[in-house]
C-alpha cells in the first residue's frame, strides 16, 4: 500500500475545511487501491510506485519516502498527502518537483487525525479511508500535479523502534488490502553498535547482504514487491553464543497465547566455523528410468557437492537400482587424491534396472561414522516409485525410524512425478532434514546445490528446546502444539523459528540444548509475556499453517503411509480422519489460511452458514487428494505445498500454492485484516469467527456508514488498533464483544 492518502484539491472551491489545504478538495486516492472525484469531473490521481530507503541506528529509524503520482484527467490538480506513521514520529523533510507554495509537513496527533478522518470519509463515503483511523498522520502542503503528468514526492520522518531485549522492530505502516498492487521497493541499511544475529520480517521476503557483522543491507526480494500489508522488520542483535527473541499474542480463549520463538546463531563464527564438520552421504539412483539427462545432472550435482566439503570432511556415494552398491566401506575424508577417485566412480554408473529404494537407505544408514564431532548428513535422489526388495512405506519408514544409530539427517530429492511423494517427505520429516521435488524441466544439479547451500556452516547440532520451572525442573505443561515438534540443526546465517502456544501469563524461561561448534552448550533464555500484543498478529496465522500442513500430513500417512486400494471403501468413516479434517476446516476458517483442501471457502455459492455441508466438502477434499493420491504431478504439488507450509515463516496475505498441475495460484475472495479474515459473499464481507459450528450468521446490530453508531464503532475498533476491519468495500459481517453486526456499506451517488 502507500503509506497513506493522497488529497487533489482544485482552487475553485470554496474552503470548507478546518484543515489547511483541504477545503479545495477534489479527489481522494487509497494508495494501492482506488481513486475517487468528490464531485464526480475529474479523473482519478493514481500512485504508480514508492521507493522506501530506511537507515536504522540502534533504535532509531529515519524513513525516507519517493512516491510516484500520476494524474490522469486534463487538468492541473494540486494534492496534500495524509501519511500514517508509528507514534513518535516527527517529520524530518517534505520537497516535491516543481513551482508552487512553500512545502511543508506537520504531525496530526491521534486525535486531531481521527477528526480528520471522519471529515474525509464523511465526503468521500469510502471505508477504504478508515484502514488507518487509529494512527498518527503526516499532513503536507498543497503540491502541483500537472495534467496528464507526473510529480514525485519526497518526505523523510524519523522515529524510535520498539526494543524487546536484544530485538529492535521496525514498521512500516502499508495496506493489507489485497486489491493493493502497487510495485514498493524497499532497501534498509542497518548499522549497530553489537553484531547482528538475524534478521526477520513475517510479511515479506528479504535479501540480506553483510557488510561486516555490524552493517547490512537488507532489501524486500522481487517476489514480495506488490505484498500488501504493513511492511515489519526485526533485528535481533547477537549476545554470547546463540541468540533468541520471542513475539507473542495473547489469547485468554486458549489460556495463554500464541509464540513465534526466532533464534540465531553468531553473525561471524571465523575460524571456529571448521570446528563442526559435514559428513555428507549421497544416494543416488540408477535405475533404468535414470537414463539420460538425469544421471547425467544427478552426477554434477553429487560431484558439486563433494567438492563444495571443506578438506577434512568427509563423504561417501551409495548408488541404487535392484542392487545397490557405494563408493568406499565407510565414508572418507575430503582430499585430492579422495575427490579424484570418487569423480571416476560417478562417470562409470551406468543406469539399469528397478528402485530398491529400501535397500539403499539401509546401507546408507548403517555406515559406520567418519569419527567424533561430524553432523551426519544424507542427500538421497530418487526418480520412482519403489520396485524392488521391501516396498511397503511402512517397511521403508520402520528402516528409517530403527535403523538410524548415527542420527543422519536424510534430505529427500523427488526426481519428476513418478515417485511416492508422501513417503518422502516423511523420511525427511523423521530425520530433522527436508524433501525437495525437481519438477519438470528444472535441473537437479540445481536443485540439489540449492539445499546444499542451506546446509553450509553447522553451528548448533541437535538442539533441544526445555521449559524450566522457578526450581529448574523441566515443565512440561507451558508450550504444545509446536511446529515443528522436533528443532532442526542451525546453521549459519539460516534462523530458527519456532510457533507454538504458550499456557499462563507468568514468565517462559527457556533453555536451549545442543552441540554448539562441536561442544556440548546450553543457552537459557527469559521472556516476559506481559509484553504480548495483539499487532503480532501474524503469529497464530504463521502457527495455522504450519499445523494446517502438519494435519495434511497426518491424514496422507494414515494406515503406515501403505497407498490405499482405490477400487475399495474410503476413510470417511475412520474417526481420526474425520477428527484431523474437522481441524482442517476449523483453523482455515478462523484464521484465513486456505489451501488446496479449503480453498471452496472463498468460493462464491459456498454457503458459509452451513457447517455440515462445509465438513463435507473439506473430508471430500482430502480424501480424493491427501489420502489417495501418492504419485504423479497431482502428488507432487501437495509435496511442495506441504514443505511450504511447514516451514512458513511469512504471512501469505494472496493464500498462493501450487495446483495439481503445477501452476501457482492464489485464492481470491479472502481477506486477511488485522488479526481476523473475512470471506467474501457478493457484495457482503463475513467475519471467519461466524463460520464455524453452531456459528449464528444474524446480525444482533445493523449500523450504516457513516452514522454516529458507526463512528462509535470505528473508535472502538481503532482503540484496540482494529480500525482496519471496517474498511473493507461493501457490507461487513462482524464479530464485536461478542455480537454480531452487519455494517451497510454506503451509499454512492451515481457518476
């Protein structure tokens, strides 16, 4: 969104506004969104892009702004921007292109900028201006914009973040609208006084580069330039050894709240980086099915890996098809004379046979260890289904989970669609690692180097996460419901992040055990839960989709993962399937997260008052697809959707997945404000908290825009920094204190 309103005024009206500038007012743009003609001649001002450049010093913040506006009528206009900013702000500068009057920005208080609003809505009728009813404004001066022509902006503001420990969050205030499409690029320069540990946004995807470990770069990525929704980052600086920061939600219906746990390791590690060291086994299949490209990407990549080990690592091939055979008795070190020799043993496979995909992880798994202190890391490439020795998922699975004494985290690769993707991602999912899928037309040299990569600089092997009582006793009862259940390894520059619930209001004490650089360490950590805030709302829907996909998970590995008769009865009728879909639909209702099972939520015609039928269609849904389908591209897909889900650390505002035919979609019709999702029915928006069992749909208040009970409303709202919730187009469905109300959308006079 754009962080604010922009405001055309022509000269030709008569001042009827307390405020200076808007008494000419002829137009009212929502950044992102729409613009609108008070009298209904002029064509809309349209922002066409922001640039944002953002210099964080410890805990301060300068903002700096260059907003893009087009006018599209015949006609010089002229404009003042409303800007919502973070308490504290003070304006730094304000200048704009061309002649005109001297500019100048001033600072709206809370209040003076509520009674703004209401003048502006009262002469626009359009909710999309109450999104930022509850925040501070930056008022500017009259500004040129000439007709069929462009005027760039440029405002700086400053602020202090907000301090949690060793973490400093920063906001953006933006539009969650998903109409908004607005292109935003947004680079942040951070510099600190103590190393940097991590960064962190929940609502956008970063690249980070470091400067040193006091000074980084971090830039919003190309895929989340047109992302709606305020724009968040947190800098965790580092302390001794690993370090940590919690962002919680209370919520007294759970008896406790939601947690988002982010640990990271030392931003540098110099030369104690060698002290933990990779042992890295790569199973590769050469089946007959192989032939080709693939063996052909399959070796580069085996061979890559191997030589992207630092010398004193150590690694070993186990190549399969009926039989299966390896490189060394036991995994060697890295050196010339080893790379040289194992270089020749990749170029003489030859692909022949069937997939004894069993056998193949057996004598990958029972290989003696290469010594003390490696983390022992499994890379295994498959292009089939099993065919050969045991090919039950159970038999495979049972391998996986008793015959593992060296723990070895086995990363899966699904080479096409012809393999068994459920099975996959649960050897993964045992062993602390990850499936991967190389779809078609994508390279598995590629693939295969990208999840390498994640694996470079172990710092914390096996780490084990604790609640301790006051006596420093283990507590079982303060967290569940984590996701995930078991912590993967850390490694450098690749944060934790931890969701779960949280039980009490007392404070959590934490500790965090594991090989740190090789040696047995303990980190404890204490967080205060007074500081829970509902604006960390995107910590239970981050916490829904991660369970969302755990539950999708469940239900695929029904009766040992074994691939159902499909000629034979379903499992509608298994209690516990019905049980996991039931919590499905539960949570991507309330919480706004759909997928490919819940999409039929945001469907026009679906009939969101009615539970059962809802049940239905989501029990349908997973039994047709997560139960029964464990092969071809309608596999694959779930594969890809569930590891992303899984792992999900940012809000998906467009609910995006991959379909059964591999294209990305996104889900229309759904609307993530705030902390509530709403489903669209026409012209009326419904509240996700009325869709559930037993949920009445009637309204106990009908209020119309603009009435004084409507206002009453909106202060309500904006008090709890919900004002947003309000400004959604058309009528509004909404759960308040626990009533209904209905809110009729205005009525505009016909252009």
């Amino acid at each position: 969104m754009i962080a604010g309103l922009i405001l055309a005024v022509s000269a030709a009206q008569q001042p009827v506004s307390a405020w200076p500038g808007l008494d000419r007012a002829t137009h009212v743009l929502v950044p992102q969104a729409r613009g609108f003609a008070l009298d209904g001649r002029w064509d809309p001002i349209e922002v066409e892009g922001v640039k944002a450049e953002v210099l964080l010093l410890e805990g301060a913040a300068t903002t700096t702004l260059e907003i893009l506006v087009r006018n599209h009528s015949d006609r010089p206009a002229e404009a003042v921007i409303l800007l919502p900013v973070p308490d504290g702000a003070a304006v730094h500068s304000f200048l704009f292109e061309g002649s005109g009057a001297e500019p100048s920005a001033r600072l709206l208080p809370r209040e003076e900028a509520r009674r703004l609003y209401r003048e502006i809505v009262n002469r626009v009728l359009d909710p999309a201006l109450l999104e930022f009813a509850g925040h501070n404004l930056i008022q500017t001066s009259v500004f040129p914009v000439p007709p069929r022509g462009t005027q760039r902006l440029r405002l700086s503001y400053e602020h202090l973040q907000e301090m949690d420990g060793a973490r400093y969050d920063y906001q953006l205030p933006r539009s969650e609208s998903w109409d908004a499409r607005v292109p935003w690029e947004i680079a942040v320069r951070i510099r600190a006084r103590s190393p940097i540990a991590g960064v962190y946004s929940p609502t956008h995807d970063l690249v980070t580069e470091k400067t040193d470990s006091t000074s980084w770069l971090v830039r919003v990525a190309a895929s989340s330039a047109a992302d709606p929704g305020p724009f968040r980052l947190s800098t965790l600086l580092q302390r001794e050894g690993v370090a940590a920061t919690l962002f919680a939600y209370p919520d007294p219906a759970i008896g406790g709240g939601y947690f988002l746990l982010m640990a990271g390791t030392p931003a540098t590690l110099g030369e104690a980086r060698a002290r933990i060291r990779r042992e890295v086994i790569l199973v590769l299949d050469r089946s007959g099915s192989m032939a080709g490209e693939k063996l052909d990407q399959a070796r580069a990549a085996a061979l890559q890996v191997i030589e992207g080990l630092a010398d004193g690592e150590a690694f070993n091939v186990v190549d399969y098809s009926t039989n299966v055979e390896r490189f060394a008795p036991a995994p060697v070190i890295k050196n010339r004379d080893t790379v040289l020799a194992a270089r020749a043993y990749l170029a003489a496979l030859r692909p022949n046979g069937g997939t004894n995909l069993h056998d193949a992880l057996v004598e990958a798994l029972r290989q003696p260890a290469a010594g003390a202190g490696f983390l022992p890391l499994v890379l295994f490439l498959t292009d089939g289904l099993p065919t050969v020795g045991r090919t039950a998922p159970s038999a495979i699975t049972a391998a996986v989970e008793q015959g593992n004494p060296q723990q070895r985290r086995i990363f899966t690769f699904g080479v096409g669609a012809d393999v068994n993707v459920p099975l996959l991602d649960r050897i993964a999912d045992l062993t602390r690692a990850s499936a991967s899928y190389v779809l078609p037309r994508e390279d598995v040299e590629v693939r295969v180097a990208q999840v390498f990569q994640r694996l470079y600089g172990p710092v914390l092997a096996g780490p084990e996460l604790r609640v301790l009582g006051a006596d420093g006793a283990a507590r079982t009862d303060r967290l569940h419901d984590l996701a995930p259940a078991a912590l993967p390894d850390l490694f450098e520059g690749d944060p934790l992040i931890l969701l779960g619930k949280y039980r009490g209001e007392e404070p959590l004490n934490l500790r965090l055990d594991g090989s740190f650089l090789g040696e047995a360490r303990s980190f404890s950590f204490q967080f205060a839960l007074d500081r829970a805030t509902t604006r960390n709302a995107f910590v239970p829907r981050l916490w829904a989709g991660r369970r969302i996909a755990y539950l999708v998970d469940e239900i695929r590995q029904l009766n040992g993962g074994t691939p159902p008769d499909l000629s034979g009865p379903g499992i509608a009728g298994d209690p516990r399937f019905r049980e996991l879909a039931d919590e499905i639909l539960r949570l991507s209702a309330e919480f706004g997260v759909l997928s490919e099972y819940t999409s039929f939520l945001a469907t026009e015609g679906t009939d969101l008052g009615a539970w059962d039928s809802l049940l239905t269609a989501c029990r349908g849904n997973l039994e047709d697809r997560a139960w029964r389908v464990r092969s071809g591209e309608a596999a694959v897909n779930q594969g890809v959707n569930f590891n992303e889900g899984k792992a999900s650390a940012r809000v998906k505002y467009r609910n995006e997945h991959l379909d059964d035919k591999l294209n990305r979609v996104e889900v229309e019709g759904v609307q993530q404000i705030q902390n509530r999702c709403f489903f669209k029915r026409g012209s009326e928006w419904v509240d996700g908290q009325l869709v559930r069992e037993q949920a009445e749909l009637a309204a106990d208040f009908e209020i119309r825009f603009g009435s004084p009970e409507h206002f009453a409303l909106l202060e309500e709202l904006a008090a709890a920094g919900q004002a947003g919730l309000l400004s959604l187009p058309g009528d509004i469905r909404l759960v308040h204190n626990r009533k209904n109300y209905l809110v009729r959308a205005p009525q505009l006079p016909v252009r």
